[in-house]
C-alpha cells in the first residue's frame, strides 16, 4: 500500500511493500461480520474498512467483490439489486459459520484494533507529521547547498535509516 524511497549508500530504490492487512481467509470473517450489523454494498464495505483502519487500509474492489462472490458460493451471503447496485447480506448459513468461528473472527477484530485503534494510528500520525516536515525542509534546502552539506545531511540519513531499522527489527 506506501511505498518509501530507500538509500543504500549509493542509490535510492523502492523498498518492499509492507506486509499484508489480512492474512489468506481473514477477510470474509471481516466482511461477513460487516454485513451481520447490516445489509451492505461492495463499495459500503470498502469504505468502512477504511474508515475502520483511519484511512491505512482501502481494499481494492479487485478484493472484495471476488470475496463477497466466493462467499455467496458457499451459501453464506446473498446478494439483491438495489438501485443498479448488488446488496450483501449475511444468510443463516453464514451467520452459523461466523458463530462456529467467532474465536477466528474475534482474533482477527482485535488484531485490527491493535493495529489501527485510535492510539496507535496518533502515534504513527505523529510519525509521519514529523517525516513530512523532514521532506518540506529538505525539498527547499537541498538545491541550493554546496556538496560538503549534502553529504553531511546524506550521511546523517543514511545513519537514521539504520537506526529506525535497528528500532523495527527489535
């Protein structure tokens, strides 16, 4: 989903993507507890996972919509149009499955708070307040220094970057 410029020393170059939202299978939990709380349409989903996660995660449709199809195969949601669109809602049989697996869906529901509650999105949102001052200052100093400030200022990043790697890693 982000994507950041790395330095290696003597080049910039993309590193790897973060690590997956959901793990394989987690989403329909997810998605048929959405649709358990009230009858919903692929976009609706979308946005309230959004909005769930304070803007850190936004499915694709290329996600969802197989998702929800492969869940209305296996009987647990059913589908109706409304004005043009397709409407979701859970069945008995997915509300039993969900029941059957609350323990999976709970797990999944807690991992997501942890991850994206309100506490630990400010924090990351003060994180990145802080890189993005870091990138406005750099954006209009860098072009009018000498050499020696631009090494020295590369050095010291490239001495950050490791250090917020060791601080990851831990």
């Amino acid at each position: 989903m982000f994507r950041d410029w790395m330095f290696d020393g003597e080049h910039y170059h993309r590193s790897p993507r973060r690590g997956p939202s959901f793990h394989k299978g987690d989403l329909k939990y997810i998605i048929l507890d959405l649709i358990s709380d009230t009858p919903r349409h692929g976009y609706d989903i979308i946005r309230e996972l959004e909005e769930q996660s304070y803007g850190f995660y936004k499915p694709s449709p290329g996600v969802i919509y197989p998702t929800l199809q492969m869940l209305e195969e296996m009987g647990y949601v059913s589908s109706t149009e409304q004005e043009g669109k397709k409407i979701y809602s859970i069945t008995a049989e997915g509300t039993e499955f969900l029941a059957s697996k609350s323990h999976i869906a709970d797990g999944i529901k807690n991992k997501i708070k942890r991850k994206w509650g309100f506490k630990n999105v400010g924090k990351m949102m003060m994180v990145m307040k802080e890189y993005h001052e870091l990138e406005h200052l750099l954006g209009r100093c860098l072009r009018g220094m000498d050499a020696d400030k631009t090494d020295r200022i590369r050095r010291i990043l490239v001495q950050t970057y490791r250090d917020i790697e060791s601080v990851i890693q831990e």
